[in-house]
C-alpha cells in the first residue's frame, strides 16, 4: 500500500477491525477499520475510505479519506480526501481539502505549523 518513497506502515487496522483505547505511535498508521478512543503521535495517521475514527486525535500529519467522530488536531497539516468527512471539532496547522470532503463542525486552521 506504500508509494516509492513513503515509509512503511508500522501498523495498519484493517477493514472489521474494531479497537477501543489509547493508541500512541511513531512512524505511520493507516486505519481502514474502527477506532474508538485517543491517538496520540509526532507523526502521520491515515484513515482509509472505509475507516471510521471516533475519539480524540493528536497527531502531527493526517490523510483522511473515511470519517472522523470528535477532536482532531493536525499540528502540521490535515489533507482531507475527497468523501473524506470530519464532524466535530478541527484544528490544524494547514488544511488541504479536495472537492468532495465534508468538515460539519468548529475549524481552527491556523496556516502555518503549531508547535
């Protein structure tokens, strides 16, 4: 699943998957399943056209082409997919959206990275 030149997944929940709890990780995740709970990293997370996240999310770059149930912090950027959906509240350093995805909620974009 990785293109030439992105780093490997360290873990991936695949589709019927369901996790419930913190999560805290270093490199890159992909989520095709269901997560319910809090993920922390200083890294990228990505959640897959069929992945459905509801918690509180904190991480430094995020890719979401499913649904994000909650608080989601982007520290650095958040690309947004296309069918990608966020509900509830946002705050991110950059925010890149493609035509087709769906923010329903309180967004902070702040334009540059935050700390």
């Amino acid at each position: 699943m990785s293109r030439p030149g992105e780093p490997p997944y360290v873990a991936l929940f695949g589709p019927g998957a369901r996790y419930e709890g913190d999560f805290v990780f270093e490199g890159r995740v992909r989520i095709d399943g269901h997560f319910v709970g809090r993920i922390y990293s200083e890294e990228q997370l990505e959640i897959g056209p069929d992945g459905l996240v509801e918690g509180e999310l904190d991480v430094a770059r995020a890719l979401v082409s499913g649904t994000v149930r909650g608080a989601l912090r982007a520290r650095e950027q958040l690309t947004l997919k296309r069918g990608g959906r966020i509900e509830g509240k946002l705050d991110v350093g950059i925010l890149v959206l493609e035509p087709g995805a769906c923010i329903a909620g309180e967004v902070i974009i702040h334009g540059t990275e935050m700390p």
